[in-house]
C-alpha cells in the first residue's frame, strides 16, 4: 500500500513511532497493575488508581483535540508523549497510594495499551489520527490503519515480553526495584516515541478570518453525539475489563508478570494478522456490519472468560475475543474520519471520546467494589460483555446508513479528489 502514499517517510516515522509507545504501553498494561497488587492495595483502592487514571486521560483527551486543531497535532502529540515518559517513571518509583493516584492521573495511560491495542486509544489518538490522514489518501487509509495496528501489535508482543522483566531480574535485586527498572524502560519508549514525530512535517492550519468562530459544524454536533452514546457504552465495558483483567488474573489464577507476559504477546501476535485483512473486510461486508459483528462475536468470547477454570482455558477465551474485538479498530478509525471536514477530526475525536473515558473512570470503582467487598470477581468482565455489545448494536443502528469510505476507495472524492 505504500505505493499510494507520497508522503513515504513521514508515514515510516509515524509507524515507528506508534510501534515504539506500543512497545512502552505493552510494558504498562502489565506491570503497572501488578505494581498496584505487589504493593498490599486491594481491588477497591485499585479501582481508585485506575478511575484517576481515567479521568486523567478524558482531560487530556479533550485537551488534546481542541488544541491540536488550534496550533497543530504534531507538538500536542510530542507533549503527550513526554508527559506519560515522565509519568509513567514516575508510577514505576512511587512508594506511597497518594503519589500512585497522581501520576495515574497526569499519565496520559488509561487505555494506550493492552493485548492487540497496537497504541491507537487513549490522549493520543484525537491528535495521531488527523495526523496520519494528512499523510495517507482516503482510499488507502483503511488498509493503512490497519498496517499501523499490525505494526503497533507486534510492536505490543514484544513490549510484553519486556514485562516479564521483573521475574527475571528479582533473583538479583528486589521486586519493587525490578518493577521500577522495567518502568523506566517503558518511559524511555514513550519519549522515543515522542522524539521520532519531531520528523513528521505538518501542513499548515488554514488561517481564520476575524469573523469565524470555533464553533462546530452542525454536521460534526451531529456525529459527535451519535458517537458520544456509542462510545460511552464502550467506555462502561472497557472500564470493567481493561484495568482489571491483569489483576482478575492474577489473584483468580495466582499467575505471575511471567505468565502474564507470555498470555500478552501470544494475544499480541494472534490479534496482528487480522488487522492486514481488515480493509477487505470492510470492502465486502461494509464498514458498519464488519464493525457489529466482529463486536458481538467478540462479545461472546469475553462471556466466556470468567467462566474458564483454568488459566489456559482463560487465555485462549481472551485471544479469540481479541482477534475480534480489535479487527474492527482500523475500520471504525477510517469510518469515523471521514464523518467531518479535516479540519473539525481532532475536535470530533475528543469530544466523542471524553463520554467514553468519563464512563471508564467510572467502572473500574464499580468493578473493584463488586469484586473486593461482594466476592463477585467475574461480574465486571461479565458487564464488560454487555455493555460492548450494547456499544456494537448502538453504532450499528446510529450509522448504518451513513456515508462509508470503504465502497468509497474506487471514487474520487468530492471534487476529484482521493486525498483529503
């Protein structure tokens, strides 16, 4: 696909760039609530640090997109990316709860990673995006969002890997210290991260006349509250699994950062593949069905999970939901940037987000009550199921109609155009 792509080398610095903070989030995912349970805290102060860790990701969210589209994607991006190097540190050598909270807060974490992310959520996302649509034409961006996640996946396995390095190093110094060496090196991917977008040329912003606003379009309100109910949902069940599926693991298998990691990158290279397909399949089936189906059947498969009495069992249930739940990403990411003008993407991205990172700060505290003073230590991957089927059926229903760049890719644009 990178014979369509003129902008070749930024495209490259971008890919890498994304693989890099996969790496780094990968390394997060695992070890950060690892470090939460090591450290005595139980699953009600860990839903805590995971809800801060939320709310503080909404905020930057929406920080993010609104002021990438004011003074450019590319130095809000390098900040970001900064930030979490600093923070993410940070959580690595924290010895006290109060100090754990704050730096969860600030992180810029919340849902970066996890098996088959490929680093496309969290603050990042609202400004990466535009960015990458600069770059790419509209009819290979689909294929292209999915090379991206194929890179960033496989880029996650090895950052998984990465997060067995605790249970390697504590025959020569101490747990906690090897946790914290481990975190500084996922700091130093985000930084690299960081530095590799310095490379990317950003086009100009089109210059406002006095008499504009910054108001939205009413084509974007439109898309950005039809996206906001969806994405809530999502939020919900994202909430309920993400933070916890770690720490639900850990104590419902008694497995360790080994294990774990093993688990991690396995999911990582399993859920790779699909994504390269990922265009095809919104070709053939439309963007909208691709995106409800692969949801519920991975739905399905994430009902499964908690009903699994062994770890391998768990683990294969959690890979087959992967290799569903996440084929769609690609797809849905094209299909919502072409609802607005390019000028209003990072607006739409954060705005519809911020519902969805305000419900995943909330759930964490639901699930580690429902866990810890209930006993109820399956209910919230169980609610994790609903809630993202409910966000499949919702998106289905809200844009099933609307305007799909995947039977786009063989037409120009509006005015003759393939590229933005």
């Amino acid at each position: 696909m990178s014979n369509v792509i003129e902008r070749r080398r930024e495209f490259y610095l971008l890919m890498l760039s994304r693989a890099v903070r996969s790496f780094g989030m990968a390394v997060i995912s695992i070890v950060l609530p690892l470090i939460v349970a090591h450290q005595g805290y139980g699953a009600g102060a860990a839903g805590l640090i995971f809800t801060a860790a939320s709310v503080g990701a909404a905020v930057l969210l929406f920080g993010a997109g609104f002021v990438g589209d004011r003074i450019g994607r590319k130095p809000v991006l390098v900040a970001l990316a900064v930030l979490a190097a600093i923070t993410t540190a940070g959580f690595g050598l924290a010895q006290s709860y109060a100090l754990l909270i704050a730096f969860a807060f600030f992180g810029a974490l919340a849902r970066g990673g996890g098996a088959g992310s490929g680093g496309a959520w969290g603050p990042f996302a609202p400004v990466e995006q535009p960015l990458i649509a600069e770059v790419v034409p509209r009819s290979a961006r689909a294929a292209v969002l999915g090379q991206l996640s194929f890179v960033g996946v496989l880029a996650g396995a090895v950052g998984s890997l990465a997060a067995a390095l605790p249970d390697v190093l504590r025959s020569s110094m101490p747990l906690h210290a090897a946790e914290a060496l481990t975190m500084v090196l996922a700091a130093i991917m985000q930084l690299a991260a960081g530095v590799l977008v310095l490379g990317v040329r950003e086009a100009p912003l089109p210059p406002r006349l006095p008499h504009e606003t910054h108001r939205l379009s009413d084509r974007a309100k439109s898309a950005i509250w039809r996206l906001s109910l969806t994405n809530t949902l999502n939020g919900l069940g994202v909430g309920f699994l993400g933070p916890f599926l770690t720490y639900w693991l850990e104590v419902r298998y008694h497995v360790g950062a080994a294990a774990l990691a093993g688990l991690y990158t396995l999911a990582n290279l399993v859920t790779a593949l699909p994504y390269l397909g990922a265009a095809r399949l919104a070709q053939r089936l439309g963007s909208v069905p691709a995106i409800l189906w692969t949801r519920l059947v991975g739905a399905f498969f994430t009902v499964c999970l908690p009903l699994m009495p062994t770890f391998t069992l768990a683990g294969l249930a959690y890979i087959l939901r992967m290799m569903f739940q996440t084929v769609a990403n690609p797809i849905r990411q094209s299909f919502v940037l072409e609802l607005v003008p390019p000028e209003e993407r990072g607006r739409l991205n954060a705005a519809s987000a911020v519902p969805s990172q305000i419900a995943t700060a909330v759930s964490p505290t639901v699930g580690g009550y429902l866990m810890q003073a209930l006993g109820l230590i399956g209910l919230p991957l169980e609610l994790a199921a609903l809630f993202q089927a409910a966000n499949a059926v919702l998106f289905n229903f809200f844009f099933r109609r609307a305007r799909d760049p995947a039977t786009m890719d063989r037409s120009p644009a509006p005015g003759g155009h393939q590229a933005d």
